[in-house]
C-alpha cells in the first residue's frame, strides 16, 4: 500500500510515489551531467584523433550546446503538445544514439553529429525534469525536491569525471587503446549507453503531468494522478485551481501567451527567467566542468592529478547542493541566490588574481608557490558557491516561477537563451585563454558574478511555499 504523510487536517501527500517519480525524473539530470561533463576528459583524444587546433577544439567542445540550445527551446513547446513524460522519453533515445555515434566517430564531422544529438537530449532534459518535478511536488517541499535536480546533474558530472579517470588510467592514458582495440575516450562516451537504457525504460512507469493533462482537456486522467498523489478530496481542489489557472478563454498553451496583450510587450516573468537562465552560464561556471582537466594540465598539474581534481570539484558539488536541499524551502530561493552571487564574485576575483601571476613554461603556463594551490582552492570555494545558490536554484524557479499558462512556453525562451549563453562561454573559453588571458578571463567571469546580484534584488521574486496556480505572469 502507499505510504501517505500529512498532519491532521492537512492534505494526505503519496510520498512513496512522488519518490518515485523524483527518482525517475532526475535521471535526466544525470544524463545531463554526465553528457556534459565526458567531454571534460577526452580533449586529448579528440586532438589527436581528429587534429584539432584551439578553435576546432572549442567547436566540437561545443557542439553539444547548439543541440542543446535547440532542445531546450523544441521540448519546452513539445511539452505543451504530447506531455512531460514524452519528451522526457524522447530525450533518453537521443542520450542513446549520441553515445553510440560520438564514440564510434571516425571524423570531426560526426563526431559533432552525434554531439548535437547528444544535445538535443540535455537540452530537453534540462527544462522538462525540473518543470516536471514542480508540477507533481507539494509546495511546502517543491524546492526541496526540485533541488535534486542540480544533486543528479552534478552526479553525472562527478560520474563522466570518475569514468574518465579510471578508463585513462587503467589504459595509461585518454588515447591509448583499451578493450577490444578502441581508444580509452571512446569508451567515456558509450559507457553513457547504461544510464540511458535505464532512463528509458524507468520513464515507462511514471505519470504524466496533471497540469499538462488538464491543458489537454484530460480531466479524468489528471484527477486519477492527483488521487494518487493527493487524496480524492484534494485531487478535486487541485483540478479546480489548476483549471482556472489557465487561460479564460481555454485556448490551448501556445508561444505568444509570452506577450502582454495589454502593452505587446514580453512579459516582466519572461525576461526575469530569461536573465536568470543567462546569469547562471555568464559566471562561468562550465567552464570549470568542460575544461577542467584541459586547466589544471595549463598550469603544471599531470593528466591524472587534473581528472582527480575534477573528481574533488564534484564531490564538493553534490555537498553545497545537498546544503540547499535542507534549507531552500525555510529560506527561500533569493537569499541563496544573492549570497552565491557575492561569494562567486570574490572567488573568481581571487582565481583572477592567481592567473595574474603566471609565467610562461615549456607546455602552456605555470603558477609560482603559493598561487597554484591559491587559484585550486578559490576555485573549489568557487564551485561551492554556485552549487549551493544558482546551479540548483535556477532550476528550481525556472520550473515554478512561471503561470500554468506560459509554463512550458517560458521553459522553451528561457532554457534556450541559457544554452546559448552556455555555449557562447565554453566556445569562447579557448581562444580567451590564449587571449586576453586567463586572468582577464576570469575577472570578466566575476564581474558577471556582481551584476548577477543587483539583477536578483531588482528582479527576482520569493516563490518559496507558493502554488504553481499562484504564480503570475
């Protein structure tokens, strides 16, 4: 029998099965970390295999993020026409078929075919799961377990890195071959193969959105969900409150519900998650996760020490972010947004400073005692700072913030300016740290990190303990 939990007089919450469905669900932000965070340890490879220089580098690097960017903006607006749970399935088969080829990969060329597959999927995944989540949770916990997300996302990061390592090593080295012939690199991407297939066949056994069901005019489908989450007397409540959520003339959810038909303009919410969603990418952060072990190696440390390095960021990742899962639902959303703002400007401040430092050596650049360990530590703080504030919590207020009307609509606009950001970064990030520098690099970073503070006072509103049908637009 499921197990239900509730005061007295309280609504009577399945929380055996919102479990489930949680579980379930944030596999897709595994399979986003790990996706992106593979890349992170077969540079080498790549290199090598396809006789990259700085820019083609950066391009294949890259190549994810234009599918993801596309993704993002496709599965936001998907969701709105066959369902949450769909898109979340179709995402798995592209995490499938993006291992298979990246891996297999003769050339550049379709090496950034399977990539932009490969992305097509982690941009779907990334605004559907946490949208998802928050349209089948209780508000009083929604943060909480909207978080988990972030905890997945960097799971996979922390897993593609673990991987990474272990292959390199137990081949002695990202380009040598290991089983059955192939490169130890390959290997990274098609062990993502396992994860997938298990995404896959778990999504077969969740529930579809009951908002998603309740746009559609599926009222009987979605109150059988909400009794199964809720309790019948409060699956009636729901279904009332989410039906006239939506729009009075009961048109279906579609693109131009973006624009205030009072001024013709975007509405306020649209640019606020907008700017959220660009923010979180303007800091820097992937650059960290995409190009980490490439970093360390700049500045002295060995392939191997660079890849434990990233095993340590990850770890010191899923910690901030489980801090936020115990506290983003008793102190709200902005104030851990505006205290990771302020600790990111100083430590990217200090990474800066460190990079200021270097001199050149016989392979790229080295820091002089005691500024390497200056620049590792400060970069770690770094990490935790954004994984206890804006990698979880953009998540989160990117799947609540929105009115039922314009959810799926204002995931698609602002999921996709965040992979564009995302991509404009990592892109980028090669030749800047050839020229201007790192150090100028990273002080641009920062800077980002301050503006993001005023943006969240002036901008951002508190969505902790409120209902999705509360939400305005």
């Amino acid at each position: 029998m499921a197990t239900m939990t509730g005061d007295v007089g309280a609504p009577r919450v399945n929380m055996a099965l919102i479990t489930m469905i949680v579980a379930v669900a944030t596999i897709g932000g595994f399979m986003f970390g790990y996706d992106s965070g593979v890349i992170n340890g077969t540079q080498d490879g790549l290199e090598a295999a396809f006789n990259l220089g700085a820019l083609g580098l950066g391009v294949n690097v890259g190549a994810i993020l234009l599918g993801s960017a596309i993704g993002a903006f496709g599965a936001g607006r998907l969701a709105d026409l066959i369902g949450r749970r769909m898109v979340m399935i179709v995402s798995a088969i592209l995490f499938l078929v993006s291992a298979l080829i990246a891996g297999a990969a003769g050339g550049s060329a379709w090496f950034i075919i399977g990539r932009i597959i490969g992305g097509l999927g982690v941009g779907a995944a990334s605004v559907i799961s946490p949208v998802y989540i928050s349209e089948v949770t209780p508000a009083n916990i929604r943060g909480r377990l909207s978080s988990i997300q972030q905890v997945m996302i960097i799971a996979g990061l922390t897993g593609a890195f673990v991987a990474n390592f272990v292959l390199a090593r137990t081949a002695g080295g990202s380009t040598a071959d290991f089983w059955l012939g192939y490169e130890a690199w390959r290997w990274m991407f098609w062990l993502q193969v396992i994860p997938a297939a298990i995404y896959l066949v778990a999504l077969l056994f969740i529930p579809e959105s009951p908002r998603y069901l309740v746009a559609k005019d599926r009222e009987t489908d979605a109150h059988r969900v909400l009794t199964r989450l809720f309790g019948p007397a409060e699956a009636d409540r729901k279904l009332g409150e989410i039906r006239g959520s939506l729009a009075a003339d009961h048109h279906r959810p579609k693109l131009s519900d973006l624009v205030d038909r009072a001024t013709g303009r975007l509405r306020p919410i649209v640019w606020t998650g907008i700017g959220l969603a660009v923010f979180q990418q303007l800091v820097g952060i992937n650059v960290v996760f995409y190009y980490g072990a490439t970093l360390w190696q700049a500045v002295g440390f060995s392939e191997d020490d660079a890849l434990q390095i990233n095993i340590l960021s990850g770890a010191l990742s899923i910690g901030a972010c489980l801090f936020t899962i115990a506290v983003i639902d008793k102190v709200g959303r902005k104030p851990l947004l505006l205290v990771g703002s302020v600790g990111m400007a100083i430590t990217l401040a200090v990474v800066a400073f460190a990079f200021s430092t270097s001199v050149p050596a016989a392979e790229g650049v080295t820091l002089p005692e005691p500024y390497g360990l200056v620049a590792l530590v400060a970069a770690n703080l770094y990490v935790i700072f954004f994984n206890l504030s804006w990698g979880p919590v953009m998540w989160v207020m990117l799947g609540e913030m929105f009115p039922n009307q314009i959810r799926g609509s204002g995931l698609a606009v602002a999921g996709f300016a965040q992979w564009i950001a995302n991509a404009l970064i990592s892109v980028s990030f090669p030749s800047l740290a050839v020229s201007p520098g790192l150090s100028i690099t990273y002080f641009g970073y920062a800077l980002f990190a301050l503006i993001s503070f005023f943006f969240v006072r002036a901008m951002v509103h508190e969505t902790k303990g409120r209902e999705l049908e509360d939400m305005q637009g």
